[in-house]
C-alpha cells in the first residue's frame, strides 16, 4: 500500500468491533531513518483495529524522530494514533529502556513488539489475538521472513520450525519466539516486570532475560505457524554484538535457579573448554553440588579438575560411569535423581528430563517421553 501525500489509503478488510481490545505496538527506534516508513507503512496496513503505535526515540543522530512526525497525521488517517516519545538526553538509554518507556505510554489490553527495521504482514494482530485471548499469561509469537533473502538460513529455518512443545524444551538454546514477534497481555509485561535496563555503556540480553522470566514465573508459549513478521538482518544490530559467554551466564542463572537448585549433584558431561566454562560460572552453591566431570578422554580420566573457590577437586570419569548414560556430543549436566520437580518447573507435561544439553551455542532440554 503506497502512501499519498500525507495520507494512506485504509486497509482493506478491517477487522473491528465495538468491544474488540486496544492492541499497542511498541516500537524502540535509533538511528532509525532508513527503515521507519516501511515499519510505520506496514502496521497501517493491517486488517486489525483498534491500533496505536508508540515509537520510542532513543537519543538518535539522524532524522528518525523528524520522520515520526510526519508519520503522526498519516497514521491518524488510518485511524491509528501514534505517540512518540523523545529521549531527552544526549545518549542513548539502551534497548531495554527504549521498549519500556514505549511501553509506558501504551493504553491497549495488548502489546504487540517490533524493531523499528522489521514489518508486519496486515493479519498478524488477527491472528495472535485470537491465540492469546485464552491465556492471560502466554507470550504469542509467530514464524517470520527473514530479509536479505538467505541471510542467518540456519537460524531461521530451526526457529520457524520449532513445535509448541519445543518452544519450552529448548528455551537454554536460545529465544525460542524473536522479541519482534512477542504478543501478549500488557497486564503480564508488567506482571514480569518489563525489560532489563543496561547501565551506559553496557549492553545485557534484555530480550533473553524477560523471556526466562517470564517462564520462571509459570508462563506459557504460543507461536502461529504463518511468517506474520518480516524480520531484518543488520550485521550491526545490537544482539550480534552479545558475547557468547553474556549469553552463557545468563541461561545458566536461571537454570540453576529453576533445575539445578532442586539438584543435590549433577555431572557434568565434557571437561574441554563449554565444561569449564559452565562450571566457572556456576554460584558457589552450585560448584559443590557438581559431583564429576565425565569425558572421553583418556589423558583426562583419572584426573582431578580443582575449584580453587570451593577447595575442592572435582574427579574426571568415564562418561559409561555417568549417570544415566548419554551420547551427547556437547557438556551436559546429568542428574540422577527423580526429575518430577525439575519437569515441573520447566513447564514440561508427561516427560521426565535426563539431561540438559549444553554449550555456548546454547541450552538444549534433552527429554525423554515416558515409557
């Protein structure tokens, strides 16, 4: 749909009732001109109303917040109000700060997120409504089209094609649902406590560490099949500039605090670089819970890794003495002891969890369906 002038021609098919629920886009923009009509454009485009657009101007150097004005009469023709807010300081107050402050301004039952680089497809207000009106505390995502055509494949492929039930299984891998997908109750953003905010100067996984939250306080997860997203790669963009072992400490603070804390010792599966490194960044408490490292290494078998924080020697085994057995090809922790509590805790119906997968790729819950 083209603009004209200053106005923009009305979605076709709109969907909208006298009681239908207020859904709020919240929007983070920095240094967003090249990319902000096409975002504005495509939520103007969508079948849904009633809408409003909250666009958060984080300090940006360019015309991103003269843009937004111009886009406030368009939007208003389409029947969206639009509200931006300006960042009064001279410097940017981070990803997690920008969403939240658009988020302060937003009225709607619902909050729908998008970066300010990525488009919507007219239905997808429709259709994750519809998904999330019978769970207030479920977060809705949505498969996406990832643009330049091609870029992150693998990524994509595997989060597109992840099951409802692999949404919560695999949640240490990675963000199971992309933030510019997340739909949910603005009741349950508060509820979690809305976004991270990093000190200056420092950038933290606000995305990751909601989303985990959002799970440890009994959330659940939905995710529609259709591509409603049109998700931008930036080689520049803020989450590529994570460190891997950011992201590491961050899934293992909440493992511990969900899984490893039911534990009264685990093994570690690996002693090579992904099992050290978990074991480091393990609490104090946790590291004396660890009862072995098992690996396939001859030199290392026998030998003793020392904790110089607990005193204490933590032997190298076989992985056939580990308990139970695996044929992971990452570290794992194994725990042998019953796992009823730890299915609960993560969510899990009917399966009893051997081991929980891990490396700086990621957490994955390995799961076995029961006999």
């Amino acid at each position: 749909m083209a603009a004209t002038g200053s106005e923009i021609e009305p979605a076709a098919k709109r969907l909208k009732t006298e009681d239908a629920p207020l859904v709020s886009f919240v929007i983070p923009a920095h240094n967003a001109s090249a990319t902000i009509d096409d975002c504005l454009e495509s939520i103007c485009s969508s079948t849904y109303r009633p809408l409003e657009i909250a666009v958060y101007d984080d300090a940006s150097s360019d015309d991103t917040l003269a843009k937004l004005h111009t886009w406030v009469p368009k939007c208003a023709a389409a029947d969206i109000p639009l509200h931006v807010v300006q960042q009064k300081k001279a410097t940017p107050g981070g990803a997690g700060y920008a969403k939240n402050r658009a988020a302060d301004v937003c009225t709607g039952t619902y909050l729908a997120f998008l970066d300010s680089d990525d488009m919507v497809v007219p239905e997808r207000v429709a259709v994750q409504l519809k998904m999330a009106q019978d769970d207030p505390n479920v977060i809705v995502g949505a498969n996406f089209r990832r643009i330049p055509e091609g870029s992150t494949w693998h990524y994509t492929a595997w989060a597109n094609s992840l099951t409802k039930e692999q949404l919560v299984l695999q949640q240490y891998r990675e963000c199971t649902i992309i933030m510019p997908t997340w739909f949910m109750r603005r009741e349950r953003f508060l509820a979690v406590g809305g976004f991270d905010e990093a000190p200056e100067g420092v950038t933290i996984p606000e995305d990751l560490i909601f989303f985990l939250k959002h799970l440890e306080m009994g959330g659940s997860l939905d995710k529609a099949s259709d591509e409603l997203v049109i998700y931008r790669h930036s080689s520049g963009s803020v989450c590529s500039k994570l460190p891997r072992r950011v992201l590491l400490r961050t899934r293992l603070a909440s493992l511990e605090r969900r899984v490893l804390s039911q534990w009264d010792s685990f093994t570690i599966w690996g002693c090579g670089r992904d099992g050290k490194n978990f074991f480091v960044d393990l609490s104090t408490e946790g590291k004396q819970k660890v009862a072995a490292f098992c690996d396939v290494n001859v030199k290392k078998i026998g030998s003793t890794y020392y904790c110089r924080e607990t005193k204490k020697h933590v032997p190298i085994i076989h992985f056939s003495e580990a308990k139970p057995p695996s044929s992971a090809a990452c570290p794992w922790a194994a725990r042998t002891a019953s796992s009823k509590p730890t299915s609960s805790r993560l969510g899990l119906s009917k399966a009893s969890i051997f081991g929980i997968l891990i490396s700086e790729e990621g957490y994955t819950c390995t799961v076995k369906s029961p006999s």
